[in-house]
C-alpha cells in the first residue's frame, strides 16, 4: 500500500515541478523590440473596470496580477487573459518573484499600479516587497522606472463598487497617510481616480515620445 502512495506523491512532485518549470520559461521569453508598459492589477474593485478598459486601449503592456487581484478581477466577471490579447500576463506564482528580472533588463519603461489596495500602498510606502506586485514596485524604483499609482484610498470618504452594489468606505488615517507619504516618493506619481490616471499614462507617454 505504501508504494502506490509514494509513487503518487511522487506524481505530484513531478508536476509542480513542471508546471513551475513552465512557468519560469514563459517568463524569461523574448526581450521586447522596444519597452513597454507593465501594469499591474490588485485586488480591488475600485476604478477597476475603468483601470482595465485604460490597459485595453493602450498599446505594448503586460498584466501582472497579484494574487488577490487575479481574485477580484473573476469576481467582478472579467477574464484575466482579456485584456491584453497581444500582451503577457503575470500571476503570483513565486515566492522569489521570477518577473522582476524583465525590469532588470529593460523591459519597461513604466510601471502603473492600478488599482492599488490599502494594503498594497502600505507595504510600498514601508518597503515590504513580499508580492509579485510589492516586489515590481521595489524593483522598478532601483532601476529608475517611474510609477504610476492609483492608490484607492485617497479620500477621507469613497463611494466604491463592490461586485453587486456600490458601498461607502471611510478610510482609516492610516490608509491616507500611507497614500500621502507615496507621493514625496521619487519617480512615483499618486492619482486618485480614473481620470487623473489616464492624464498621467498620457503624460507620460508623451515624455518618451
């Protein structure tokens, strides 16, 4: 009885093994012609659906999600994969954060981090870089790519959609000091909302052009 059982777990192994295998190549794929846009997904649902209509219209960007944001994004009924069709897309996979290496070598120009949990913004501010999404932020400002953040918690008070209603939220004093003290970050431009956030992309765009 103990053999099938090893030669199960044994199975097991095996395709995790591949399966992050996979994962690591698909990663490490071809350095793009010219730099493009990473952006990245956190699990709210704040600007989302106005976050992810920006991303369909843009040209040269690839999704990274974070784990919890690859949760709201089902939740609120959209496809991960949709967005970008000529894109990469980037989940939470890896301890180690295999996808920070594509901004070592010159893959982006920009990062957008839209939109951006509370949580999110705290462990930048404090320079905790235990995400996919934490880890990118950290990395793109030691390879001076500047960010774009649309912190959802900017205002003393916010009207927000959850997946079958729109909520009120106040904002912990915490969560705006957090977002207040991203903005004196260098190469970092905090916006609070959809239309401010298609401003910056566009302004940003344009300083490369």
């Amino acid at each position: 009885m103990i053999k099938p059982i090893l030669f199960l777990l044994y199975v097991s192994s095996l395709a995790k093994f591949t399966e992050k295998l996979n994962y690591l190549r698909n990663i490490m794929q071809a350095r793009p012609e010219r730099p493009r846009i990473a952006w990245a997904v956190t699990g709210s649902g704040h600007y989302l659906k106005e976050c992810l209509e920006i991303v369909r219209e843009l040209d040269d960007v690839d999704l990274f999600y974070s784990r919890a944001g690859e949760e709201v994004v089902r939740m609120y009924g959209y496809d991960p994969k949709e967005w970008v069709p000529e894109g990469r897309v980037y989940r939470d996979r890896a301890a180690s954060s295999p996808p920070v290496g594509l901004f070592y070598r010159g893959d982006y120009h920009t990062l957008v981090v839209a939109p951006a949990t509370s949580n999110t913004v705290a462990k930048m501010v404090l320079g905790i870089s235990d995400t996919l999404v934490t880890n990118i932020f950290a990395q793109a400002g030691k390879c001076q790519v500047p960010a774009i953040v649309l912190a959802c918690d900017s205002e003393p008070e916010v009207d927000t959609p959850a997946p079958d209603r729109i909520v009120t939220l106040w904002p912990r004093q915490v969560d705006l000091e957090h977002t207040r003290r991203l903005k004196t970050f260098v190469d970092t431009t905090v916006v609070d909302d959809s239309e401010q956030l298609l401003a910056a992309v566009h302004k940003r765009l344009a300083e490369l052009n």
